[in-house]
C-alpha cells in the first residue's frame, strides 16, 4: 500500500529499516513531569539529535508543530489513561485514525496491556484501530504491556514474546515492548514476531551507559531501534543523547563509541 509505504519512511530509516523514537505521551497520564513542561521545546531538542519521530497526545501535536530546523515524524497517539483512575492499566481510546490523518500525522499509537481487567476491550479497540490504519494506510505503532494479576514480571521473555506477536497478529507494523534483561532472551522475542519490534525505555535509569548498552544489545537480538521518554527527554543534554542513541541504531556503534559521542556534546 503506496500511502503507508510513504508515511512509514517517514518514522523509519529507509536504509537501515530501523527508528529511533521518543514518547512525549507523558502528559495525558502523569502530568506536566520534567522535561515536558512544554512540549515544543523538547520536540525541538529532539529533532535536534536526530530523533526519527515522536509519540505524542492531539493537544501536544496541534501546538508543537515544527515550522524549521530538522524534520520529526508525528505519531498521534489514540490512547490513554491517568494515573488518577481507580484502574490506571485500562487504556481508552481518545482519538481515530481519520483525526491523525486530518492533523497530517505520519503514524498512529495505541497502548495495550494484555492481562489487565479490561483486556478484551483494549484488544476490540486494537482490531477497530487495525482495520482503519488498513483501510487508511497509516502505520500502526502498538505499545504492548503484560500488566495484570496473572503476570508476575512484566520483562520475564514468556510474556514479552507474547506481547510481541498478539502486536503482529493484530496487524501492527511496529511494536514496542519492554526489554528482557539478555540479548539471548530478546531473541525469543524478535524471532518470535513478524512486525518490527522496538524496546521501550521504561523509568528513568542511573546511568546513560545503562541506557546506551540496553540499545546496544537489543540491537544486537534483531531489534529495529528503541523509543525512549524520561531516559531522553529528562537527560541533561537530550539532543547529546538521542544522537547517542542514532550511532547505535543507525550508525552500528559500540556503546563506548556512542559514551565518546555523548561526552563530545555539551
């Protein structure tokens, strides 16, 4: 399909098929946190460092939208939940494929936890979403989660893996889990799923060599990039950490070749 082909070129890197995203989706759960006190300053210093594209809310894409410097591709996404709520696993959606369309979005999102209480409804909203980015030819970018009273580690492999392939199953063309802990065990996972498979960043780390070696080893188990919020967007230089993050995804980096290429940078 020529019109999803266009726009995921958009998100992805043509030579490498690989991306490196940011989620600034931040807002809509927590609250205005360091580092999206605004949005559009931070998509600036994104763009900055090379950043493929960014996940974020409607209100965030209507008033952020980049008029120079560097291009960014625009994930809108549909779904949400706050972490006031009662239930804060159970996502909603808040947005259709036809508004990402009418905003000139480039990709849509939607966030699933598989086992949580709602599950069946998050996986009906999943299909409604499928079909439309099908019968649209939008990219579809599935945020999947085992969360729920069955799960006792979100990262133990068996339920990343299953996460993995209920995205491709359901017609996403990427898919973002959490990582495993082991290039071995994320193995399971890509071979295990016919989408392209991105890690997610998860809370705010100690150290940017941990961050920059979980890239690296993910990369290394046939990951096709990483789309990283707090890591990037609450680091001291997020544009010095995003190209960081672009020598491994992109450039093929060691990960002392990308500390050298974060260090460089003020």
């Amino acid at each position: 399909m020529i019109g999803k082909k266009i726009r995921l070129e958009r998100i992805m890197d043509r030579n490498t098929r690989r991306t490196v995203l940011v989620p600034m989706d931040h807002g809509v759960t927590v609250g205005p946190i360091p580092g999206l006190i605004q949005v559009p300053p931070t998509a600036n210093l994104i763009a900055e460092g090379g950043a493929n594209a960014a996940v974020v809310h409607r209100g965030a894409a209507m008033f952020g939208h980049r008029g120079y410097g560097k291009d960014l591709g625009l994930i809108l996404h549909l779904s949400a939940s706050t972490t006031l709520s009662p239930d804060s696993n159970r996502k909603v959606l808040v947005a259709t494929v036809e508004d990402a369309l009418q905003m000139g979005a480039d990709a849509v999102s939607i966030h699933v936890n598989l086992g949580a209480e709602d599950e069946a409804q998050m996986l009906r909203d999943f299909g409604t979403v499928s079909s439309a980015c099908q019968r649209w030819g939008m990219p579809l970018l599935a945020m999947i989660y085992t969360r729920g009273p069955k799960v006792r580690n979100e990262y133990d492999v068996k339920y990343v893996r299953h996460a993995a392939r209920v995205g491709a199953e359901m017609g996403a063309d990427i898919v973002k889990v959490p990582y495993t802990g082991s290039p071995e065990t994320f193995r399971e996972v890509t071979e295990g799923c016919a989408s392209s498979v991105v890690i997610a960043g998860g809370e705010k780390m100690e150290s940017d060599e941990e961050v920059l070696r979980m890239v690296h080893d993910a990369i290394a188990a046939g990951c096709a990039g990483a789309s990283i919020g707090r890591n990037v967007f609450q680091h001291r230089s997020p544009p010095s950490m995003v190209r960081a993050i672009v020598s491994i995804v992109h450039g093929g980096a060691t990960v002392r070749e990308a500390l050298g290429i974060l260090k460089a940078k003020p």
